[in-house]
C-alpha cells in the first residue's frame, strides 16, 4: 500500500488516496498531501486504513504525481555512509570538513528543493550545464508530519555535481539545489508497513545505450546516525507546518572515472518502499514544464 497524489484523466482534478495492486483510491476528506501531514500519526494511519472517500479505478486513468505539495520542503542529508564520507574527501579541495561531519554528533543537513520542483517516476532529473561530472545519490528518504513523527518512506535521487562541490564545499546548495536534481518516487510507504527501516537493501543502476553502465548497492544498516536522529536536528531550527521529506544520504557513489551523460537512464530500488526510474538530460531547459505544471498537472506528461 502506497499514499499518493494524483490527477483523475476524467475530471482533471488533483486528489490524494491510495494505491494498492495498481488500483487507487481516494482518500475520504483529504485532498492534499500536506493537509494529511498536519495530522497526529495515529489520525493518518486510521485515514489511510478506513474505507475509501470514493471508487477505485485502475492507475492507468490517473496520472500520479510527485507525494507532496504545499508548504512540504525536501531536505536532505549528508555524509551519513563511510563510503560517502570516502567520496567527498577523494573529490573535495577541503578533504577535513567532511571527515569531521562525519564523526560529529550534530549531521549535515540542506534544503533540497521546494514541492513544486520534485520530479517523479518517469520524468526527468538533470545534470547541470556548467559542470563536468555528476552523479546520482540513491537515498531513503523519511516522510515526517508536522509534528516530526515519522509517517513513512520513498525512494529519493539527490543528484549531485561532484565537481562544483568538489572545488569548494560552500558551493554544495549550486552543486545539489537546480532544475531536475530532486526525484522521489510516485508513493509513500506508510511506516507502519515497514518492519525495519535500518535495514532495507538500495540499488542502483545507470543504463547506457541499453547497458548498465554502472551498478552499485548498500544498506541503511550501514548508516552512521538513525533516522530518528536525523529528523530530530532537522526539526531542532525550524517549523514545518505540512511535514516535511527528508533524504537520509547515500552510500553508494561511482568512482570520480564515472560521470552521468544526457540520454542515460537511473533506476533504484528500495524493496519494501519502491522503485524510481528517470531519464537524464543536461541543463534547465528540458525542465520548464515544472512552471506550467503549476496550473496544470498535465502538464508533467510532455515529459514522460
């Protein structure tokens, strides 16, 4: 079972509802995603466990769209994995700034990206135009309500520009916050579904011309600091009235020979949570249908 967001092909209207054996149903009361995450945890799960507010129709008559709107906010996280850790002191000018967030007990945490520039299953995420090698970051990330409570899990690529941070790290928010570098897959896990979330297998696999071009795979049990941890410090400096979703880091990053090229594909999984496949272009042009979008969701379909 999946939470998610979606526009019905017959009325054009933006709901939320459920997903179960590719079959979607509304939520009853609820029409947006950040409304549900200003709910207590216990009013969601009985909200998503009652009947449904209205028939069930095949997926193949809505068109799912990214989890989250409003006022939600993607951030992220840093330098969670030992193998992250190696990554940014192998590629970085200033090799101690990540060993030490890496030991520290306070975490590295940015702003992703606002709800209206997440890109979901089946669109595109970007590379930047001015930059040379870049990479995709599998990462879990933790859905989390108005009140910090952990609501549920997706699947997140936080592209990266290893060169841009590489060459100073207070460049990180124009190396990781651009058109297309935020993708998160279409549903929600609920937590309640999960039995542990510290250890779940992600994969990943870059197709080139209909070839893995490079594969890699890690766990969550391989993460420094709990979730739990990561959203307490996320929730320490500020308010996040319609929850917020919060990418937990990556362990699996390509060797600095490896670089993304327009025209490839990402694909991860997280067994349990799910899946996220988008094609990669180069620069912010090939993303402008993310402003027109805004006022029509259809409007995401020029791009899939």
């Amino acid at each position: 079972m999946e939470i998610v967001r979606y526009a019905d092909r017959t009325d054009r209207v933006v709901r939320v509802g459920v997903r179960r054996g590719g079959r979607v149903a509304p939520l009853s009361g609820v029409n947006e995603v950040s409304a549900l995450l200003r709910l207590p945890l216990a009013e969601i799960r009985a909200l998503v466990e009652a009947e449904p507010g209205g028939p069930e129709v095949d997926e193949a008559q809505v068109l799912l769209l990214p989890p989250l709107d409003g006022r939600t906010e993607v951030w992220a996280s840093g330098v969670t994995y030992e193998r992250s850790m190696a990554a940014r002191v192998e590629e970085s000018s200033e090799k101690s700034v990540y060993e030490k967030v890496y030991e520290a007990e306070r975490p590295e945490l940015f702003l992703k990206a606002v709800a209206w520039r997440v890109v979901t299953d089946g669109e595109p995420v970007a590379i930047r135009a001015d930059s040379g090698l870049d990479v995709p970051e599998p990462e879990l990330g933790v859905v989390a309500n108005a009140a910090g409570e952990i609501v549920g899990y997706v699947v997140c690529n936080d592209m990266s520009s290893r060169v841009i941070e590489g060459e100073n790290p207070l460049y990180l928010p124009q190396a990781k916050v651009y058109a297309g570098s935020c993708a998160i897959s279409v549903g929600i896990r609920p937590a309640w579904e999960v039995a542990d979330a510290t250890d779940l297998d992600i994969t990943l696999a870059v197709v080139r011309d209909g070839r893995t071009a490079w594969k890699g795979e890690t766990s969550t049990g391989r993460m420094r600091r709990t979730l739990e941890t990561l959203v307490d410090y996320l929730f320490r400096g500020d308010a996040f009235p319609d929850g917020a979703f919060l990418a937990t880091g990556t362990g699996i990053i390509p060797e600095l020979a490896f670089t993304l090229a327009d025209g490839d594909r990402v694909d991860i999984e997280i067994p349990q949570v799910g899946v996220l496949s988008n094609p990669v272009v180069v620069g912010k042009e090939p993303l402008t249908w993310l402003v027109d979008a805004l006022s029509d969701p259809f409007a995401r379909e020029v791009a899939r």
